[in-house]
C-alpha cells in the first residue's frame, strides 16, 4: 500500500473539514468569535471529534519506522524562563492520545425506611394526612446560560491544535516516536496505545435494521442475483408475535425487491421454536422450476399445513 499517497489524501480531506468548521464557527476573515449558540456547539464537535481520531491515526501511520534522536532532558535553572510575551497567544499542542471512553457506575439508590402515609376525611370534611409530609417536586435545571450560549474558546483552540498539527504531520510523528522511546527506557512504563480499542471517538455506526445484517449474510452466501426467485421464511422463536414477525417479513420482503430478487414463497410464523425464546430466523431458497412444483405439495404436519396450490 502506498501510505504516502493515503497520507496526502487524507490530509487534503482534513484540511477541508478544519476550514469548514471555522466557517461553522464564524471565524472567517479577522471575525472573531467568542460565544456560539448550543445548536452550532454540537453540530462542530460531532464534526471535530471524529476529524481529531482520524489525525491522530494519520499520525500513527506518519510514524511508522521513523527513527529520531532522543532528546537529553536538561535541567533548568533558577530564573531561566523566558517571560511569556503579553497579548501572544500560544498554539496548544495536539492531543495525541484518543480520550478514554467514561464508564459511568449506576448510583445505589439507598432508599430511606418507608413510612406509612394515610390519608382520610375527618367528620368535618377536612382532608387529613397521617405520616411523613410530601416532598415538593424538583424544579428543572437551570440553563447553562441566560441566553442560550456556550463558551467556544476550548473548541476554538482544539480546531487551532488539530489545524496546527495538520500543517506540520512530520513533527507530530516525531512526538510520537519520542513518547515510545521514553516508555521504553521508563521502568515504569504507563502500557497506553495513542488510539483505544473499539471505535474511535466520535464515530457513530450507522443504524442498520436487525433483517438487513441476517439478509446480508443469506445473499451473500449462495450468492443470489438480479432476478432469482426464492421462498422467503420468517421464522419466530416462541415469543416474538406475529405482529413483529410480519414487520420483519416486509422489510425483508423491500430490501430483496430492492436487489432484484422476486419472493414467490413467503412462510411467517412459528415452524421451529426454542420454547418461549424471542428472536426470529431469516431462510432463503433459490427456486427453479422443479422446486416450485415441490413446495406446493400438499402437507399435514405440526409445524406447517398447507394445501395444493391450484
């Protein structure tokens, strides 16, 4: 594979993202932007977070057999920082490690001893309540702002970091190489990976219907094509009902009249069930002419009865 073409292929498309996303932000020209509504705060961070996972894994295949000097750390002394230049904002540094999904624990709920409430009319018609008084409903939750907006200054400078990283890959990869040389020598090492495992922040997969991925692997697998004829079973488990067993049927019956392929046969119901288990199977048959002849005979059984098709 040629990873220097991918390399400049990718970037190109970064570079696109990252101008579209401070055009997202009003940030065009000398505009400058400090406060961006909730909408337009959401719309770019499911933009952004998906385009700092993918320069994160540009910079992981930019450092591949890259080798570079290790930098002897020296120590620094007293007063020797360079004082920082008033009204000069620096660049920060691109993150180069994806962040660690949270794992939220679920809160015990450690409910107090019940008390008792009665309630009842005295012989006044009074309304009496006999126990512990009745807690007032919660009040919502405040705005985070009176006006509706949000801060932009950290996704501003996230965009400045991945805009800075991108123009210069090579450096990046050479942090890289420099954070695993140090790991290596550490005799503590931390046994972190720049990209974690699974999906990578901000992607999101596709919803795809539960017949579409067992339809895939059916048609896949013989493979049928444009203009097949075939019998279509719908099979319940035990405890799915019918109703949903047609909802299945006809998505089935839309995805394969989508590929071409014609259902002559269609079978929804319950034919081989594991007690009351819920779920349902997906079978294909690819008919010609003999086979149509021997799937209307006539047949008595438990699991199916049918008649001769006249």
């Amino acid at each position: 594979m040629d990873w220097d073409h991918a390399i400049k292929r990718n970037s190109e498309v970064l570079a696109g993202i990252v101008e579209s996303l401070f055009v997202m932000l009003g940030l065009v020209g000398e505009a400058t932007v400090s406060r961006i509504s909730w909408p337009a705060y959401r719309a770019v961070l499911r933009v952004l977070r998906p385009a700092e996972s993918a320069m994160r894994r540009l910079i992981v295949v930019a450092a591949r057999g890259l080798v570079v000097k290790s930098m002897v750390s020296r120590p620094r002394k007293a007063g020797a920082a360079k004082p920082r230049k008033k009204g000069v904002l620096r660049v920060p540094s691109f993150q180069l490690f994806d962040p660690q999904p949270r794992i939220v624990f679920p809160r015990r709920r450690t409910s107090k001893r019940a008390v008792p409430r009665i309630h009842f009319f005295n012989t006044d018609g009074e309304f009496i309540t006999i126990g512990p008084p009745i807690r007032p409903a919660k009040t919502p939750a405040r705005a985070k702002s009176a006006d509706g907006l949000v801060n932009a200054a950290r996704v501003i400078r996230r965009l400045e970091a991945l805009e800075s990283a991108l123009a210069d890959l090579p450096r990046q990869a050479k942090r890289l190489v420099r954070w695993r040389m140090r790991e290596e020598k550490s005799e503590n090492p931390s046994f972190k990976t720049p990209l974690r495992p699974g999906r990578p922040p901000g992607s999101r997969r596709r919803a795809v219907h539960l017949v579409d991925e067992l339809l895939d692997a059916c048609v896949t697998d013989l493979p049928y094509s444009s203009g097949d004829e075939v019998a279509l079973m719908i099979n319940g488990l035990g405890g799915t009902p019918i109703s949903e067993l047609y909802i299945l049927y006809g998505r089935a019956a839309e995805q394969l009249a989508s590929q071409g392929i014609k259902v002559t046969r269609s079978y929804v119901g319950e034919y081989c069930t594991s007690l009351d288990m819920a779920g349902a199977s997906v079978s294909l048959v690819k008919l010609d002419d003999e086979l149509k002849q021997c799937i209307d005979y006539e047949c008595d059984s438990m699991g199916l009865r049918q008649f001769q098709r006249h």
